[in-house]
C-alpha cells in the first residue's frame, strides 16, 4: 500500500471537497453569487482565484457585505433510504449511540412514544436487527 504523503493527503482532501459540491454544480447562482463571482472582474482570473484561496471569504467592513450569504452543506447519504435499509446498514456500528427521539426523558433516554422511536423501533424490527435502544416506556 503506498505511504500518504502530505502531498497525497492534501490531494484527497481537494478530491474530496470537489465532491462534496458535485451535485451543486448544475444549480445555477445562489443570492450573492452575481455580485461576488458573476459580476466581479476580479473572479475571472486565474490570479484572482488564486489569491481568493487565501484570503477571507466576508468583505471588510464598509465592503460589499450587505446580503452575503453561504449555505451551509450538510451531506446526507442515506436521506433516500427507509428506516430498515439505514439500521441494516448500520448493523454491527454503534447504534445505540445514536439519537432520534422528540421528548427524551430527564436521563436522556428515547422517550418510546414519540412518533420518531415509533419510527426507529420499525425500523429495527423490519430490518431483523436487535434494537440496542433504551427507552423510558
């Protein structure tokens, strides 16, 4: 297996963050992005680009800075799926330290009756694995 070099890790991580905005791509401008990129002779160069990459994101103040906005991204690989296929896939991981309750009691405990433990008690069930959860009812 080859040795990761700082060159190697700083490669994937620049894989990896253009990855994590491929599905963005086809999403046209967001809010500011006309000012900021689309209008901003400034973003049309190479130099430019460069130079962004190390420099803060926000205006100074006094700058364009009224409106600019950056969601955040949340990745959610498993959004798709049923609660079964989630749990079957998690089968073996810690999944008892995972949280999905709307009225945990006063220990923190899946309160066993809100329509999320219904949901999450289904899930282990349909999906044939133990439910490792505690729950207060």
């Amino acid at each position: 297996m080859p040795q990761l070099t700082a060159r190697r890790a700083a490669l994937l991580v620049a894989i990896a963050a253009c990855l994590v905005y491929a599905g963005a791509v086809g999403n046209g401008w967001a809010l500011d992005d006309h000012p900021v990129i689309e209008r901003n002779p400034a973003a049309h160069s190479v130099a430019a680009a460069l130079d962004a990459a190390f420099s803060p994101y926000w205006p100074s103040e006094g700058e364009l800075s009224a409106g600019l906005y950056r969601p955040l991204t949340v990745l959610t690989p498993l959004a798709g799926l049923e609660k079964a296929d989630v749990v079957r896939r998690g089968a073996g991981l810690a999944l008892d330290l995972t949280f999905s309750c709307l009225a945990p009691d006063e220990r923190f405990r899946h309160c066993g009756a809100c329509n999320k433990c219904e949901e999450r008690r289904r899930g282990f069930r349909e999906a044939g694995v133990a439910d490792p959860t505690e729950y207060a009812s």
